[in-house]
C-alpha cells in the first residue's frame, strides 16, 4: 500500500521504477577534458607558517586547480576582546582578581576558543568554571560598554542585555547534578512530599486558612533534600502552596496511601514507633491480597528477617517497609515473567488456550512460590542441598508443610554474610 | 502552674479538635505567654527510646498456689536514662483478680511489682508532662512467668525477662518541651530548621522533688536486654540487596522474553 501523502505528491500513481536512471549508472567516458590525479605541495590560508605540505590533486588538462585551501575556511575562532593596561586600571580592576590572571585568563579564551572546561583544567590557579565565566564576561560586557560612544549603542548586545549570572548559574548547575544523581528511593521520597504537600494545601484551604501556609518538608528530609526540594524548579516554594500533581509518580495509589498514613499519624501528636510501620506496612500492601501478603512474610522468614523488627528504630523500620516494598515488586515481576513465558510458549506450541493454569506451568509457578532464591544466588551449601532433594518429583512440590522447622531450609544469619 | 491549669482547660477539647483548627482555639483561649510556649514546629518530630515488659522470679520452694511468681512489669529508657523528663506518671492496669487493680505510678522508675501465678494482658498508660503531649499514649504487654523451653528447671535465681523495644513519637513538638529536653540522654533530639533558636527552658513543677529515676543501678539491671540496631540493619541490607539482585534479574529475563516474543507473534497481531 502507498501511503496518501507519497500519492498526493506524484500526482497520482506512486513510481513503480526506480527513480533514479540506470543508465546513468554506468561510468561515463569523460568529455574533452584529460583528467590526472598528481602529487602535489598545497598552502593553506589557515597555517600561519609556510609548512609545505602535499596531496592529491586533480588536473584537469594540465592546470592544477587554483584558490585556497578547501579546508581553511574551517579555521574559525571566536572574537575575544581584548583591552589595553589603561583600560584595566580605568574599568576593569576586581578585588577578588589580580591581573596577571585576568591577562592568563583571556589569552586561554583566545587559545581556547571560550571552552571553559579546558580552562578551568589548565588555569595555574584553582578557580571554578563559573567564576572563569563570571569574570570573561562581566570585564567583556565592562568593556564594551566603555567603548561605547553612547549607552543606546550596545544596549542590544546579548553581553550587555543579559548579564552572565554566577549565583544562578552555580545553583542550577548543583541542583542538576543532584537531580542526575538521584536515586530512585530519592524520586519516590520526592512524589511522597509533593503528594503531601497537596494535601496540607488541600486540608489548609478547606481550614479557612487560619496560619499561613509554612514550606511543606517531611522531618524525614534531611537538609540536602530540602535544598533539593527548592532546587527542583520551583515546585515547592513558600507562597505557593499549589503544587502541580504531574509531578506525582505514576504509582498514585500506592503513595497516595503512605501519605495519608504519615499525614494520619501526624494527628495523633503522639504515637509508637511499632504502630507507625504496622500502619505503613498496611498502607503499602493494601493493593495486594492475602496470598499475596502471605507470599512477602515467608519471603522475610526465608532471607533471616524479622516480621516485625526487634529493635524498631527510625532507620529499621524504613529499610523494614523497604524491603516489604520490593518483595512485593519482585512478586509482581514474578507474575509477570511467568505470563510472558506462557505466552511465549503458546506462540510456539501454537496452543493459544494454553493456561499459565496447566500443570506444566503450575510446577514452575510452585516452584518460584516456595523457593525465594534463584539457582544462581545461594545462602550456603546447606541450603542447595535440600532444594535439590526437594526437586525430585513433581508431585512434591505442591504439597503442603507438615513441619516447617525440617522442610524449610536454614535461616540466613548476619554471620552468613 | 500555668501549664498545667491550661492543660485542665484544655483537656478534652483535645481529642475532638485535630488539625490548624486546635492551635488556633489554644491560642484564643490560653494567655498570651501561653500560646507562646504553646508554639509547635511543624513537621519535626521528637522520639523516645524506650523497652517495657517484666521479670519474674520463681519462688521457689516459698511458692504458694496463688502465688507462685513475684514480678515486676515496667516501663524503662532504652538505654536506662530517666524517663520522668517526658513521662508524669504511669498507670498499670491489672487483671481484674488483683486488688485495685489501676496501679498509679507517680514517679520513675515507672514500674509495678506484685506476685501471682497467672499470666495476662497489662495495659499501661503513660502520662506525659503537660508541655509534652496531653493525650495519654497506651502499651500492651502480654505478662510472661514460665520459660520459653518448658522442660527445662525453674530456677529462683535467674528470672524470666521479657522486653520489646519501641519509641514514642511525639510529633510537631512544642518548643518548650524542645528547649527542656534538649540535651537530655533519654531523648532523640530531631534536627531543627537552620537558624532556628529555641527560648530558655522552663522546669517542670515536680522536677525538684525527683529523686534519680534512671534504672542504671536497678537491681534487675542486670537482667535487661541489649538492643542495638547495627544488627538488625545489616540484616535488613543484606535482605534489600538481594532482593534488588533478584529484580534486576528478573527485569532482565522480562526484557528478553519480551523481544522473543515480538519475533513469535503470529503475523495477524502485528
């Protein structure tokens, strides 16, 4: 099928030849002209020595071609202004630069072609890329406008209408990098707080506002995030409370509940640690089932980890409801990657109503409910051992504990480690 | 005190009001200096280590049909520092067989002896200083007597100790109670907004008439349990690193099971 635009533009009916002539194809005998290829000494423009250089060139009847060098129109540099010792002294003079360095400075701009990165790297003395910035642009733009006869006359110039801005600059390029460097945890931690501070807006409002809206940060922020939290593009700022929703992650429902539970628990002015997580640990399993939830606790007792913790401190119960969290992702993943090895098998057989409910599945399935650990990741010796006895027959997977302390294998200790 | 005749005040109000709306009614009903100190930081929160549970002692030969035990449940700082700073007094609630049940204890250490034989369900409730928190905070603690291994001897010289750790959390923290527990042992103090000062404290009333509430020289001292988080942390990142493993690697098996699919996919679904 042709598409409508191809038809539209030929008017008609697409080509069915090809459009370019095949005759034309085929070497064509050269007209009059007696073409030769010699070796032979070229000059370029661009070189500032007289370096006698060769190459290839093509004679056509005897006469070498002529003009410049084709390359030397490349050999572009940048206009860097340069200023005269009087107009230093006159305009230029900066506490926190002496001049030889402003001299160096400028000489590398011109070697350099403005990159500031190979600047920076070989400037002598330790400045920054911004500060090199800051003191190019700010002795051009003095300069400029010293020589102007008149203000109006360079009013226009980009150096002049938009100054180089070094704190602006310095900022944006840290919370850049810090938003490069965030980890995933830090993203969601992130949509946690954005999240919230919908909802304190939301409840504020509904309050009649009676104290002003105060910057919403999380105390689980710890200073570089709340920087973080500003840096972020004016998301969060403290006069305005209304914050975009399309900055929430995807997983709504799931952070939407743990920032109702932290929201929740805050009312209660006073609460136990133990409480908080049993409340988080709800909030985030509250899309799963049963099975599910019981599938993430036998997934805890096989890795050596309490169910509830034993010495419930802040940071124990975050890694706590962490670690619950990305059991339950695995389990997801699990799921998913057996629907996909069904429908990879039915593509093969050819047997579309093959179930991922088929006994052949089933085993699998079992197989990946009961044993957390993959081949290739073992707790000790022991344990392989009793998951290869545990192999042996299809029937016994799917049979239920009678004594968990033999069936199951050993727990992993901190000493395993 | 003005403290505490606000708290009178105040009381049952409490429970009913939640959110902007209580600081507010506070600070129109309280004086002035009192919605002062009344100030609450937002989104800081102060917590308290503590453990809690009992020990009990076989009697022995001494031992009765009804009262084979003597023990005594109690409420401790996590690392035995006084807890009178933040708790006013303890209220320990016993099965309804013992006379007055309601034990009240006014002063650290918050703790409660007596002798029995069964075993059931405590409730204590903690009172906070009035600056602290004026709602009550309550812990369950299920009474154990007999050991674990029930085969093995009772001994009346080694006694059967229970303990959970827990913290109590007390968020948007007045900035009296902050300034009055500032550099006290028992508490985790959070981390202030930069530049914020607190204003001096203000003891609390009974604070002169404390005698050492701390539980450093208990004699059941030397029975309490150590609980150090390092363990249980590792523990928790040995567990999170595989489980990442593991995910990486399923993504992995999905992201390849994906592309053999495409290539499988009977030409009418393309």
């Amino acid at each position: 099928m042709v598409s409508r635009e191809v038809y539209a533009l030929t008017g008609g009916l697409a080509p069915l030849m090809p459009s370019i002539e095949v005759s034309q194809l085929k070497r064509r005998p050269p007209s009059d002209e007696k073409i030769t290829w010699q070796w032979l000494p070229f000059t370029s423009s661009a070189r500032k020595d007289d370096l006698q250089l060769y190459h290839w060139a093509r004679v056509v009847n005897g006469v070498p071609p002529t003009g410049d060098y084709s390359f030397a129109k490349y050999n572009k540099s940048v206009d860097v202004i340069r200023y005269t010792d009087e107009e230093y002294e006159k305009y230029l003079t900066d506490p926190t630069w002496t001049k030889e360095e402003t001299d160096q400075l400028f000489d590398f701009c011109e070697r350099f072609d403005l990159r500031f990165i190979i600047i920076a790297d070989r400037f002598p003395t330790s400045r920054t890329v911004e500060e090199l910035k800051d003191r190019y642009y700010s002795v051009s733009r003095a300069i400029l406008i010293a020589r102007a006869p008149s203000p109006g006359e360079v009013a226009g110039h980009p150096l002049v209408k938009e100054p180089y801005n070094v704190s602006q600059e310095t900022e944006r390029k840290r919370a850049l990098s810090m938003v490069l460097s965030q980890t995933k945890h830090q993203e969601r931690k992130d949509a946690e707080v954005i999240a919230e501070a919908k909802r304190i807006a939301e409840s504020r409002m509904a309050a009649q506002g009676v104290e002003e809206p105060d910057l919403p940060v999380t105390s689980d922020i710890g200073p570089e995030n709340a920087e973080k939290a500003i840096g972020h593009g004016d998301t969060i700022s403290p006069s305005n409370v209304h914050v975009p929703s399309a900055a929430v992650a995807p997983s709504t429902s799931i952070l939407a509940d743990n920032t109702s539970t932290l929201a929740s628990l805050r009312m209660l002015w006073v609460y136990l640690r133990t409480y908080a997580l049993e409340q988080m640990v709800q909030a985030a399993s509250s899309s799963a089932g049963l099975r599910t939830i019981k599938r993430v606790e036998q997934t805890l007792q096989d890795l050596g980890v309490n169910l509830k913790p034993k010495v419930p401190t802040k940071a124990v119960c975050a890694e706590h409801l962490e670690l619950r969290k990305e059991i339950l992702t695995l389990l997801n993943l699990q799921k998913q990657l057996q629907y996909k090895e069904a429908e990879g098998s039915s593509f093969r057989d050819g047997s579309y109503g093959d179930m991922p409910g088929t006994p052949k599945r089933s085993l699998r399935a079992a197989d990946q409910d009961r044993t957390f650990v993959p081949d290739t990741i073992s707790f000790g010796g022991e344990r392989v051992g009793k998951r290869e006895q545990k192999r042996k027959g299809p029937g016994r997977v799917a049979e239920t504990p009678s004594s968990p302390a033999h069936k199951r294998p050993r727990k992993l200790k901190a000493s395993d480690l | 005190m003005i403290n505490s005749s606000s708290s009178k005040k105040h009381g049952t109000d409490q429970q009913e009001i939640s959110g902007p709306t209580a600081k507010s009614q506070r600070a129109q009903m309280g004086k002035p200096e009192e919605s002062e100190n009344k100030k609450r930081l937002k989104d800081v929160e102060i917590s308290v280590p503590i453990v809690f549970g009992n020990a009990a002692f076989w009697l022995g030969k001494k031992a009765s049909d009804y009262q084979s035990h003597k023990w005594t449940v109690y409420v401790r700082g996590a690392t035995n520092e006084d807890l009178s700073v933040v708790v006013k007094r303890a209220v320990f609630q016993l099965h309804s067989s013992f006379n007055n049940p309601t034990r009240v204890v006014e002063s650290a250490p918050f703790e409660l002896s007596e002798s029995g034989w069964g075993e059931f369900e405590i409730a204590i409730t903690l009172y906070f200083h009035s600056d602290v928190c004026e709602k009550p905070l309550n812990l369950f603690h299920h009474l154990k007597l007999y050991p674990e291994d029930e085969s093995g001897p009772m001994s009346t010289k080694k006694p059967v100790v229970v303990e959970f750790y827990d913290e109590i959390v007390f968020t948007e923290p007045s900035e009296s109670f902050l300034a009055r527990v500032q550099n006290h042992p028992a508490v985790t103090f959070p981390r202030l907004p930069a530049g914020f000062t607190l204003p001096p404290p203000v003891p609390i009333e009974d604070e002169s008439k404390r005698n050492r509430g701390d539980t450093k020289d208990h004699p059941l001292s030397q029975w309490f349990l150590n609980f150090s988080e390092a363990d249980e942390l590792l523990q928790l990142a040995a567990a999170r690193q595989q489980v990442q493993a593991h995910i990486a690697k399923l993504r992995r098996q999905i992201s390849m099971i994906d592309g053999q699919n495409q290539q499988l996919k009977p030409p009418s679904d393309q």
